[in-house]
C-alpha cells in the first residue's frame, strides 16, 4: 500500500462511488490523503460513503450526477472545485451491466450500458481534463474496464463493445493530453466480490461457484485489491505511466481452466 499522505492536498473523483469497488476506492483515496467528490444517480449510498469517509478524517462530497448528461458532469467538476477548490483526479468507474443473448438484447438495453460506460467515460473525462488544464499542473485519469474488451464475452455484447470503445478512448487521450500532463491508464478487475456484480453476473451459489471455478488463482478480487491498484495509478509513483493497463484477475482472462484437466495426464518432459 502506498504512504499514508501520497494524495495530501489533491482531489479526486470517483464515478459509481456510492457502493462495490467505487466506494472501496473513494475510502482508499481518503486514506492516503485525498480530498473525495463521489459521483453517483442515487443519492443514499454516495451519503453513505460520505459518512464513511469522515468518519475516519477524511473530507468527502457527494454529488448525484448521470455521467450520461453533459450538463450534470459539468455540475460534478464544478461541484468539486467549489468545494475542494480543483480536480487532480478522475476515476471513471461508473457502469451498467445486465446479462442478455444479443438477439434479444433491446435497443434501450443497449444505449442505457454503452451510454453509461462510454458516453460518461468520454463526459468524464473531457470535464476533468479541461479543470486540470486550467490548473496547469496535469492530473491523472483511470478508467475500469473489464477483459471481455479484448476476449469478447458471450451475454454482454453491450458492455463488452462499450469497454473496447472506453479501451480505445484511453489510449487515443493518452497521447493527446500527455504534453499536458494528464495520464490516462485502465485498471481490468477480474470477478469481484460485489453486491452489485453479483446480482447481475453470478446470481446464485451454483453460479458464483461456477465463476470462480474460471479463475485460476480460486477466487474473487475483493474490493480492496482494486482500490489499491486504482490509488497507485493514480499517484506519483506511476508519473511515468501512460495508456496502459493493468489486468487484476488472478488470471481469470487466460482461460486456463479449459485445459487443467488434460495437463494433469500429460507426460513430464
């Protein structure tokens, strides 16, 4: 983990703060130092993670905000500089998920994830790009992506091509805003162990069993493991690192699992 003071006077915002992986990392920033503006539709969990942070000395905001809308992103940067006076930066976690055969997949099924996802992604971004360009002194930017961007993934097209597309945006932003000074990276947890994934991804016990049977390392991430890898992208000590991504999935993406059974008859050699 990374020193307590690393984020002493900056601001970050997180996307999707109010439950799961987004308040784990809004509670991380505030541990090592950060000032926290939690971005959410529903206002109850991001007073909750609010509640939460100061409750350990930590200084926090909640701002409801649909990252689909223009004009609530550009309230969410304001709100934050009003605030906490800048934005150093930005965690777009914010998603929609659902699992659907693409040919029943609804139009409005479609638009309501890759609008969260990409179209918020690129909102997001933009806004908190144009603060820390006003600020002159660069800022960081992540992005959560899941690996079905590269490997595809049966039952979620939408999210899939809308985590490509946020993949594409990432490394496209990364060499434009670099002179700047604003990196842009992408963390890709594997199966995490939250209340909302759960619920959309692997319902049942039969189904979470299932799932992390698929994972080579046995098990789900948890909520912490991504919040510290989040807050080391997005501190000094990754200065030199842009466009990149860092997979957190205990190999879950390698798929290994297809040909355990046979290496455990197959000849030393």
């Amino acid at each position: 983990m990374l020193a307590e003071r690393t984020f002493d006077g900056r601001v970050a915002l997180v996307t999707g703060g109010g439950t799961g992986m987004g308040r784990a990392m809004a509670v991380e920033f505030a541990r090592l130092g950060a000032a926290v503006v939690v971005a959410g539709r529903r206002p109850e969990p991001l007073a909750e993670t609010v509640d939460l942070v100061q409750q350990s000395g930590g200084r926090a905001l909640a701002q409801p905000t649909d990252v689909r809308q223009p004009d609530q992103v550009d309230a969410l940067v304001a709100a934050a500089v009003g605030e906490f006076g800048r934005v150093d930066v930005l965690v777009n976690n914010a998603a929609g998920n659902f699992v659907a055969r693409a040919e029943d997949l609804s139009p409005n099924g479609w638009r309501a994830v890759v609008s969260i996802v990409l179209d918020g992604g690129f909102l997001c971004s933009r806004a908190a790009a144009r603060q820390m360009i006003a600020q002159g002194e660069g800022g960081a930017i992540l992005s959560v992506l899941a690996s079905y961007a590269w490997t595809g993934g049966p039952g979620t097209a939408h999210s899939a091509a809308a985590k490509a597309g946020l993949l594409a945006l990432t490394r496209t932003l990364a060499v434009e805003w670099a002179p700047r000074g604003i990196r842009i990276n992408t963390i890709t947890p594997g199966p995490t162990d939250t209340e909302g994934a759960g619920q959309a991804l692997w319902p049942t016990p039969e189904d979470r069993e299932r799932i992390e049977a698929t994972v080579p390392l046995g098990r789900l991430a948890t909520v912490e493991e991504v919040a510290w890898w989040t807050t080391a992208l997005c501190s000094p000590y990754a200065d030199y690192v842009t466009g990149a991504n860092l997979t957190i999935d205990g190999g879950h993406w390698l798929e290994q699992e297809g040909y355990l059974p046979a290496l455990e008859h197959a000849p030393k050699r």
